[in-house]
C-alpha cells in the first residue's frame, strides 16, 4: 500500500489515506472511538500484544483507531514514515524536543520561530541544562553555531510574521556527517506546498489548528518522519499530551478538502499581496509570492505555492494601523490562521501588548505590522474591502 501511494497526487491522499477499504458495519465516512480503554479476548491475546506479535489497542492514552487513521493520512500526505498527533502544535514541539534532548545538549533555532517555540527553548529547556543558539535563517549561520553537543537544529518555513522561507537542502546539507537532526516546523506550508522530509529534513511538524484542520475548531499538532517518530510516541504515552477521538475525526474531515482549500488560499493571497504592495498607503508587502520577498528565489524552487498568510507595513502609527484593523469588515481579528474565514491582526497589540514600540522594534515588530491570514472569501470581495480600509489611514498619493 506504501508504494501505491507514493504514486497518488495530495488530492487523493487526502481523501482515502488512512481510511481507504472497509469500514465497520461498511460506512463511507471513518467511525469515531470513543473508548478510554479495550479489552482482551482471553491472556493469550493479551501476551501476544505484549509481546509484539499481534500488537494492537490497549488503552487511550497510547492510541485509539480514529486517531491511527488520521495519522496514516498525515504520513502519507507528508511522505513519512510516521504520524504522531498531539493535542495541540505547542505539544508536538514540546514532545519532540523533549525527546530529542537530554542534559549537556545544544540545540540551534532560527530566529523567526514562533515565539512559543523560542520561549520553551530559552526558558524551560535551559532549566534542564540544554543550551541554545539563535541564528539568522541561513545554511551559513546554522553551520557557524553548530558544536559537538548540538542534536536538534529548529527552523519554520515559511517564518511568522515575515514569511521567510527557509533553504531546507542547503541547511540539510550542513548537517550532513553531523548527529543534529533538522526539524522543520511547517505550519504554514502544508504538505500541498511543500514536503520538507523530501528536501533534507528529518522531521516535519504542523499546528494542525491551522490549515490541516482547517476550520477554526480543533487543537492538534503532528509530528512527522521516520522510525524516531516512535520514540516520540513513547515519550508522549508519558507526558499525556494526546488528542481525543471527536478531534481526530474532524482532523479527517478537513484534510480531505486540504488541497482545495489551499489551492484557493493561494491564489486569493497571491492577488491580495500584489495589490495591496501597488497601494502607497502600505509601505511594505512581505509574501513570498513576490519578486521583492527577500527569499522569493528559494520560494520558488522548494514551494509548489506560496500559502495563505501575508504581512505588510502600513505608512501608518500604531493607532493609525488600528484604525486600518477596525475599519476592514470581512477579516476578523484573532490570533490564528488556516480556516475558511479570513483573519487579521495587528501583530505589536496581539503577540506582543506588554512591550513598548521600542521594546516591539529591537525584536524586529513594528507598530505598523499587520497579519493577513486569508480565508476562502471571494478575492473580490476581500480586496475591495482591505483597500477601503486603507482609506482610513488616509487616501492614496504617490
């Protein structure tokens, strides 16, 4: 089945991976489990799973049928080996590099990691005695801060906010001879716009609150690749930090219009960023869909589509940049990215209200950031309304 499906376009891995052949009682649509626990037949069956002959479900925390389908779907649509679903991304993070690491270890992030991420490094794996380096996002800044101790070089592509994209191979290629793993958070790519296990990294992880899911009401993060996935899962058995049933059904249900719905949060984005870069009121358009993106070249050949979020700079303050916010009329404002409806936000009052513009500015946030996740609105409807807004910073000279 393995080989068949790396023949199979997304379209169709996101349709019947995982959950293509007979279901119970011969249902279209994948059964939910809801089951703390399972029982065994007689003691023979319980030491052949013991055993690892005839291994199956045992009890909740260490899996559930529901939630191995949803993981056979993700492996399939990331190329990997393995699947592990979480209850939330931060938990997939905190997982994995808890189980990458150990005392007297070093580890390498890129310095347009979600915070979240830099905030566990810095704070709670430094209390463990692991050490970190943050580096420009550079195969050459990765290479100068690796050390004999360094096991796990972290990088995001594309970045939050500015969109960076990442040189998977030329990062991997670093890495070669070394013992640090490369893992790639790839949240905002999907596996519909890239695959980075394909491209040098060892593990890929999403938010699958985001695009996978894809409509603003589940939590649940994933780690991808190959057979360390399984020691991942070990750990995760300990810490508790699994995803129920009903989620992993509706993970199901919204990866099966996943390349649909990037496909159109694609284009609409692509228009949205060319218009909104030719507008004087916006002072800079960051999306690497653009020519003048800063990675754009390398966009272009590791990335089949250049995803849903932009970011630009308005000619504005920060109150002005409020009124911008509060006068668009589609977007919602909220934190988050990756279902139908369209969400914006200002990223100095949202990510980071307790610092002051100068505190923001040293941390490369200025006041005049704003965040666009698009959603699957009509394009027309979404420009014609963001440039509307515009007209609340004031009108448009050049």
């Amino acid at each position: 089945m393995a080989e068949e499906e790396a023949k199979r376009g997304s379209g169709t891995l996101a349709v019947h991976a995982g959950t293509d052949g007979a279901q119970p009682h011969g249902t279209v649509a994948l059964g939910i489990f809801r089951t703390s626990t399972y029982t065994f037949r007689d003691t023979a069956e319980l030491c052949a799973h013991m055993t690892g002959e005839r291994p199956r479900m045992e009890y909740g925390r260490y899996g559930n049928p529901t939630q191995a389908a949803a993981e056979a779907k993700l492996a399939a649509l990331d190329g990997a080996q393995h699947a592990l679903l979480f209850g939330s991304g931060m938990a997939a993070v905190t997982t994995t590099l808890l189980a990458m690491l150990r005392q007297g270890q070093h580890i390498v992030l890129t310095d347009d990691c979600y915070r979240r991420t830099r905030q566990f490094c810095v704070q709670i794996l430094s209390r463990l005695g692991i050490e970190h380096s943050i580096v420009p996002t550079t195969a050459e800044a990765v290479a100068a801060a690796l050390r004999p101790e360094t096991r796990v070089v972290l990088t995001e592509s594309p970045t939050n906010p500015y969109l960076r994209v990442a040189d998977l191979p030329a990062i991997a290629s670093v890495l070669r001879g070394h013992p640090a793993k490369l893992v790639v958070d790839s949240t905002f790519a999907t596996p519909i716009n890239q695959r980075p296990l394909s491209q040098g990294a060892d593990l890929v992880i999403h938010s699958a609150t985001k695009y996978l899911g894809g409509h603003n009401d589940i939590l649940a993060g994933v780690v991808s690749g190959g057979p360390i996935v399984e020691a991942i899962r070990d750990l995760q058995a300990i810490l508790g930090g699994i995803v129920d049933p009903e989620t992993a059904w509706l993970l199901v249900r919204g990866l099966k219009t996943l390349p649909l719905r990037i496909a159109a949060q694609n284009a609409t984005a692509q228009r949205l960023a060319e218009r909104l870069e030719a507008d004087p009121r916006v002072a800079r358009v960051y999306y690497p869909g653009l020519p003048t993106h800063g990675t754009h070249e390398v966009a272009r050949r590791l990335m089949s589509g250049y995803g849903g979020v932009i970011s630009m700079e308005l000619r504005a303050d920060l109150a002005g940049t409020s009124r911008f916010i509060d006068a668009t009329r589609i977007p919602q404002i909220a934190p988050s990215l990756g279902g139908p409806e369209t969400l914006i936000e200002q990223v100095a009052l949202m990510s980071y209200f307790e610092l002051t513009t100068e505190e923001r500015e040293a941390l490369g946030i200025r006041d005049s950031l704003v965040r666009l996740a698009v959603g699957l609105e009509d394009a027309e409807d979404l420009e014609r309304d963001l440039v509307a807004a515009l007209d609340a910073i004031g009108p448009a000279h050049r």
